[in-house]
C-alpha cells in the first residue's frame, strides 16, 4: 500500500489507526494539500470520495483524518467514518494561501466564472 500511496498522494508509511489498532497509513505530505492549499479540495476530492469508494465498492470502512497545519493525513482502515454533517475534522475555513479562495472571490467580483 505505502510505494501506492506514495504515488497517488504522497509518502506514506504504516502505523495504527486513530483508535489505537492496526491498519492505519499515514500520508506524511498529501499532495492534495500541498498543491491545492485548500481544504475545500481536500474534503470533495480526497476525504469524502476516498470514505465512500472503500466502503461502496470494496465493503471497508475508512475514515480520512486531514491535518491541515502539517499537511499529513491519517488513513485508518476498518474505523467507520462519521457522517459529514458530524465530523469536526470538516473544516471552517480557509487555509491563508488558499488560491481557491483568491480565484472565488475574484469571480464574484467580476462576474467572471473562476477556472479551479
């Protein structure tokens, strides 16, 4: 799993899930993050789709857990996700250097529709 990982969304290594047993990964600097700087992208490019595809399309539940201040992101396999609307790790805000957030508001500015 780490040499995929390392190819999808950057280094990996093993290590336990965030309630203490086995199964865990952790990408030590998500690309995602690191590309985008935005959490926005994070969550509807990465967290939410990669939750639903293992347990949709593999029956494994996954929970996602993004830190943004270090840009790591702990993958625990087997730990059923909360729902969306009660997990804390989705953010409230914008990262400071969120180029999104420049491009959005420079499209309401101007009407135009912003290219992300």
């Amino acid at each position: 799993t780490p040499p995929f990982f390392n190819f999808l969304v950057g280094p990996s290594r093993p290590n336990l899930r965030r309630d203490g047993m086995p199964g865990g990964l952790v990408v030590e600097k998500c690309r995602f993050l690191q590309q985008s700087q935005c959490k926005g992208i994070c969550m509807h490019m990465c967290k939410l789709p990669a939750q639903q595809f293992f347990q949709q399309e593999l029956g494994m539940p996954l929970t996602v857990s993004p830190i943004f201040e270090t840009q790591e992101c702990q993958w625990s396999f087997g730990e059923v996700p909360l729902p969306p609307e009660e997990d804390p790790l989705i953010p409230k805000g914008c990262i400071s250097d969120c180029t999104s957030r420049v491009a959005m508001k420079e499209a309401r500015i101007t009407g135009a529709k912003p290219c992300l």
